[in-house]
C-alpha cells in the first residue's frame, strides 16, 4: 500500500515491513535498482513493490541507500 505523507514522501507498507521515499533526498544512485531490480522498478507505478521480495533482501537494500531517501 502506498501513502504521501508530503509531495516529496511516500511510504510503501506490507504487513511485516514499511519502506519511505524521500524523493528531496534522492541522489540517484540507483543501490536499489540495480541491488532488487524487482523490487524497485522506476518503469512501473508504484516503482516500489515491497511484495516483490523478501523482508531481508528489502532491509539490506535499504541500508545501502547513500543519501537516506530510503529508510
């Protein structure tokens, strides 16, 4: 499930997990493309589909995240 919490935030929820997207904050990096392709496909809307992986693979992606915008 997708919420904005501002025109620049959006939380991405699942039962067991929540992801947020600081899009002020993206450097583009692209850690998570490339790390979970399935996952984070900026082709599709909503470009994160948090049921496209497991809890693990998501947490280790978003830890790898340079700029924070994913937390």
């Amino acid at each position: 499930m997708l919420s904005r919490k501002t025109t620049h935030e959006a939380s991405y929820e699942r039962d067991d997990l929540t992801v947020t997207y600081n899009a002020a904050r993206c450097i583009h990096a692209a850690a998570c493309v490339r790390g979970l392709p399935a996952v984070f496909d900026t082709r599709m809307r909503p470009w994160i589909n948090l049921d496209l992986g497991t809890a693990d693979e998501i947490v280790a992606i978003v830890r790898r995240c340079r700029s924070g915008a994913l937390q």
